[in-house]
C-alpha cells in the first residue's frame, strides 16, 4: 500500500474547513442580499438622502444614476491618485471625468474645477464635469467656464434624479 502525501494532506484540509462551509455559504448570501439592499436603497435616494450620504456613497449614486442615464461608466475614485476624479463616464462616444462633492455646509470651491480639469487630460476625456449637492462659488463658476468644464448644481441634480428615477 503507497502512501500518497497529497491525498492525506487534502483530507486534512477537508476535515478541517468542512465545518465552516455553511459559515462561508451564508456569509455569501448576507453579502449579496446586503448588495441588493444598498444599491435598491441608493438607486431611490433623493436629494435628502444623498445630503446625508458619504463622498463614497454620493459618488456610488451618481454612477447609477449616469447609467440610467444610458452611460458607460467606470469609478475611479477612491484609488490611490485618481487625479481628481471620480467617475469617467461615455456616451455617443465622448468620454466626460467627473468629479463629485457632496458638501453639507460649503460652497465647492475652484479647487474641484481644477482638479477635473487636470484629471480629465489624464483619463483622455473631452469634456469635464463637477456635481456636487450643493452650489459653487463664484470663483468656481467663472474657473469652470474659462476652461469649459460642466457644473451641475443641487438644482441641476434634482432635475436629474426627477427624470430618471
């Protein structure tokens, strides 16, 4: 009779981790319901809701709403150097950085205008784009419009979220 080393080792490891499998199985499951859960939750939210949201969350509701919207999206955000922005997103063939701010209290500065506009260069976007759930400042505006970049406002997201919700 041959002892085969890598048949004992396997039952080992069977006995060992075949306890936890149902643990492992129903971990799955939670995590799936919770991601139904979470995107049915932040594809509903409205103006409100997302005043109370995370950068994360805010920038996780826009790439649903964009692709409601019929656009490819990527999210680049929260990587290491995502270089201002968030989402890249591409309609018709023309592919527009976006950079979201979800302010509670303040304007949004002309910092995020530029940080989209270098960030656009970088993704090879033509166009660029900040939206925020709150307004900009003047310095913002007059930034934004010298070098053609987009701003959506709270009113502007409002009407987006009307029309495709």
């Amino acid at each position: 009779m041959q002892i085969n080393i890598a048949q004992i080792i396997l039952q080992s490891i069977v006995k060992i981790f075949a306890p936890f499998v149902p643990i492992f199985f129903l971990l799955i499951v939670i995590m799936t319901i919770w991601s139904i859960y979470r995107y049915y939750r932040l594809s509903n939210s409205q103006i409100f809701e997302i005043d109370k949201m995370t950068g994360k969350e805010f920038e996780d509701r826009l790439a649903i709403l964009f692709r409601k919207l019929g656009y490819a999206v990527r999210v680049v955000g929260n990587q290491k150097g995502d270089y201002g922005v968030d989402l890249v997103i591409e309609k018709d063939n023309i592919k527009t950085a976006v950079q979201a701010k979800c302010y509670k209290k303040w304007l949004v500065g002309e910092d995020a205008v530029r940080e989209v506009y270098t960030g656009k260069n970088y993704y090879d976007c033509q166009e660029g784009m900040v939206i925020t759930n709150n307004y900009y400042s003047k310095m913002a505006r007059n930034l934004a419009r010298a070098n053609n970049i987009k701003l959506w406002d709270r009113d502007d997201l409002i009407k987006s979220l009307l029309i495709k919700n």
